[in-house]
C-alpha cells in the first residue's frame, strides 16, 4: 500500500494527476485551479456554493453555515513556508503531520 504522500502527489502533483507533473509552473498551476474553480462554480448551485477566501476569516464561512463566529482565533496552517516545508515532505512520501508537526496547530 502506498504512503499517503506518494497517493496525494501521484493524484495532485504527479504526472497523471490534476497538475499533470507542472504544479511548479505557475501559470499552468494557476491556470488548472482556476479552469477548475469555474467548473465547481458552473457545477454547484450558488446556494449550496461558498467561493471562501481563507484571509477573510470565520465570518464568510459562519455566515452561509448559519452558525456564531467561535471566540477563537481563526486558524492559519497554510503559510507559504508551511506549505513548501509540507509539500517537500510530501514528496518523499510523509504525511502533512510528519513533514510539519506544526501543521493544524497554527492560530492567527
């Protein structure tokens, strides 16, 4: 059985994955996330869709889930740095957790 950061690059970042093996090449990278956000977009009906920017915080994503906004900080576990040192570790086959132990700790 494969290592969960083998099946996640081979599925996103590997050559026949989402990235098709380009996900460093950032026009093709941004090109694929964005055709693929108009497709969920094209797909999804708008009151069962949040387009959600991380930066804004709980109060988009508590607002379409009709909940309070949690007294806690909003958590920040996928700062550029973060995501290299995890994606590097990826590569070699660790999970998220054991490439980062920070990761889904991080609070703003």
């Amino acid at each position: 059985m494969k290592e969960f950061g083998e099946w996640v690059w081979e599925v996103e970042w590997g050559e026949k994955g989402f990235f098709k093996g380009r996900f460093e090449d950032k026009a093709f990278a941004l090109e694929v996330f964005q055709k693929h956000t108009e497709d969920v977009i094209a797909t999804v009906p708008p009151e069962k869709l949040l387009v959600f920017d991380v930066k804004d915080g709980w109060g988009p994503l508590c607002d379409f889930l009709e909940v309070p906004i949690p007294e806690e900080p909003f958590p920040r576990v996928n700062d550029k740095a973060t995501f290299h040192k995890v994606l590097a570790g990826m590569r070699q086959g660790k999970t998220p957790g054991e490439a980062d132990a920070s990761w889904g700790t991080k609070k703003e």
